[in-house]
C-alpha cells in the first residue's frame, strides 16, 4: 500500500500550517485512510503535543533531533529509506534555516526517482538577494509538484514552480468554529465585555510593526484604526492575540508604545497563543485582519464559520476569500479611516446577517475536511475519487 510521506518545515510553531496539517489527518482519519499518510515530526516538539492531544498519533512518525534543522536532515535520511513509490509532500520548507540543508538535498531528492510535491502555504519570497538565489536554486532543480492554499499564493510562486497541481483552501473544523452560544467568555475578556466594549479581534503572528516585506501582518495599521473609532466615539477594544517570537517580545512591546502614542492603550490588548482560539471569535464584534500579501487568511474562514463579520485587506488571499461573499468588507488596509468606517458600517447595516450566512456556506463548501484530504489524495495520485481539482491560475 502506497504512502503520502509529509515533511514539514517546522515543528515548533502552532500557525496555519499546523492547523491545515492537523484538518489534513482529520480527513484522512474520517475516510479511515490512515495507513496511507504518514507525517513526521520532531520528537517532542510542539507540533507532535498539538497532533497527540487531537487523537492524530497513528498518522505520525517520530524523529528525535536537538534542531528543527537536524530534524528535517534525519527526516530526509528516513524518506530516503522508504520505498520510492512514495510521494514526499514538502510542507511549507522554504525556511532560512534550512535552504542549506534543501540546497545540498536538491539534487538526490529530484533524481531519487521519489515523485516530489510541495505545499505553499505562503508566498515563498525573499526580501534578501541571497534568499532568492538560494530558492531559485533549490526549486529549479528539486521542479516539484506544487499545491497552493489560494489563487493568489499560485500566481506568485508560479514563477519558482511552475507545475502547479492544484488549489486548496484551508480546511476549518466545524465543530470547534460555529456559531453556537459560548457559556463562558474567556478569562482574558471578561473585563473587556463587562465594561461594555465592542471587541475588534485580530488573531495574528506578532512580527515586527516595521516590517513591509512579504510577511508583513500590518499590525501596526490597527492602532490608528482604533483612534478613529475613539475620535467618533465609538467604543471598541482591539485584541490581538497570536505567537511573538522576537527577543524579549520587542515587537509586542513597540506596539503597545504605538497604542500609548495614539491614546488608545486602555482599548487595547495583546494576549498569547491560545488552543481555544474559537472562543475569542465566538466574542468578537468583528474580526479585523489588514495584511497586504496574505497568502490565504486562515482567520476570514474561521471567523466566519462561528458567524462573525471580517473586515479585510482587499488583497491578497483575505481578500480573495472575501469576495466570494462579502466583497463589500474588502478594505485598503493603508486607508486606516476608510476601515473604521466599514467597521462602523459592518455593525448596522441590515445585510450584514445574510452576508454572514452566505459565507458560512462557503466556508462548509470549500474548506470542508472531507473534500480537503480527498482533493489532496487525488492531487498526490494516493487515490482517486470523484472531486475534481483545478490548476488553472
């Protein structure tokens, strides 16, 4: 029986990627397909916690390794002993640290006689000449199969991989985000819901305020946005919540100075990674999310499922996803009064419910477990079912 072997790029993050690989087990485990994936992890990692406490454990296989760049070495001497009738999917592995080890693999993996798959779950860019260089190396001679999570994420890399097999919107996990009534706010917001406050939630990867490169969540646009809202005396209390990985949080704590800067440090807040991350949707007034070259938008669909409005980026893969429903919440995340103004707009007008509505169906349509894992196992040839796919971009 042939296998889907799946590699990660990184084990130590709880992002998008590690949600859609969890949904991707999800499918499989529903269609009781599991002898026909198998994911490897770093032992111990975050990543293997997160499978473990979901009930995933049959679909993954452990590699002890001190670094998550050893890891991925002693991952690949694995899929080099098994049988070279299995695919190997590379999930998102475009990181820094391990272009080394891809540049010294790219050409034993491509003439391994192994079919050679690779899942963009971001752009796969490089603000640095040497970055870029290096991935045009590695994707010239590893010429993968790609899979891409948006239309958008395809027309950007599609000029590093140009076999592009398929699009994939993000799985979301229906019993967890809906819209059934939560019984208990979080702890962390009940102060916020006592005092009366709307609350502007934006979970996200807290990177630098300065950014501007391709990763670039645009976090510091929210601070202005919550300015406007004070100055025409409406009452919302912006929340980020999301990972902050930089020394000493430096990148929280430049944006709580901003917050002071612009008077608004009592409205708001930033609050750590959470498992529960659907309560705070289920609290929210609306879901803010100003990133110009996000590659898919996992928070739209997640927020949209448990019945909360999203006001967007107009580009990129957020606004992709909004304009299948809700073309109207697609904003210029540099106009910072014109997305007060929609949020302003979003909480009283009449169509906001069926528009509400008609991007719950889309969520249960598009990014439904099943579908997801199925599309993936006929894209990686494990099996073939009646869902089509499409690679036109």
């Amino acid at each position: 029986m042939r296998k889907l072997l799946i590699l990660p790029g990184n084990c130590d993050s709880l992002g998008g990627a590690l949600v859609s690989l969890s949904m991707l087990i999800a499918g499989v485990q529903k269609q009781q397909m599991c002898e026909q994936v198998c994911v490897l992890v770093q032992a111990d990692s975050p990543m293997e916690n997160y499978l473990q406490k979901s009930g995933q454990d049959d679909c993954i296989q452990r590699i002890h390794a001190p670094s998550q760049k050893e890891f991925f070495y002693r991952a690949l001497q694995w899929v080099k002993q098994q049988p070279k009738d299995y695919p190997l999917l590379l999930d998102s592995c475009a990181y820094n640290y391990l272009l080394p080890s891809l540049v010294i693999k790219s050409l034993p993996l491509r003439f391994s006689g192994r079919t050679l798959y690779y899942f963009c779950h971001d752009l796969v860019a490089s603000n640095h000449i040497l970055g870029y260089l290096a991935r045009k190396w590695i994707f010239f001679w590893l010429s993968p199969r790609a899979i891409c999570n948006s239309y958008f994420t395809a027309r950007y890399v599609q000029s590093l991989m140009p076999n592009i097999q398929g699009i994939l919107y993000q799985s979301v996990n229906q019993d967890k985000f809906n819209d059934a009534p939560l019984s208990t706010p979080p702890k962390a917001l009940q102060p916020i819901l006592k005092s009366g406050w709307r609350i502007m939630l934006t979970p996200s990867r807290i990177n630098s305020i300065f950014n501007g490169g391709n990763g670039d969540k645009n976090l510091r646009g929210l601070i202005p946005v919550l300015a406007y809202l004070k100055a025409m005396d409406y009452d919302y209390h912006g929340v980020i919540i999301g990972e902050d990985k930089s020394p000493n949080q430096v990148n929280s704590q430049n944006l709580l100075n901003l917050a002071e800067h612009f008077e608004v440090s009592d409205r708001f807040k930033i609050l750590p990674p959470t498992l529960e991350i659907e309560d705070y949707y289920k609290c929210a007034d609306v879901v803010v999310t100003l990133a110009p070259q996000e590659a898919f938008g996992r928070t739209v669909v997640e927020a949209i499922a448990c019945g909360v409005p999203v006001i967007g980026s107009q580009t990129g893969g957020i606004g992709e996803i909004l304009n299948h429903f809700a073309p109207e919440w697609t904003v210029d995340p540099t106009n910072l009064l014109a997305v007060a103004q929609a949020i302003i707009q979003v909480a009283s007008d009449s169509n906001t419910p069926t528009l509400i509505e008609k991007g719950k169906h889309w969520v249960r349509s598009e990014c439904n477990i099943t579908n997801y894992a199925r599309r993936m196992m006929d894209i990686t040839g494990i099996s073939t079912s009646t869902i089509k796919t499409t690679a036109s971009v």
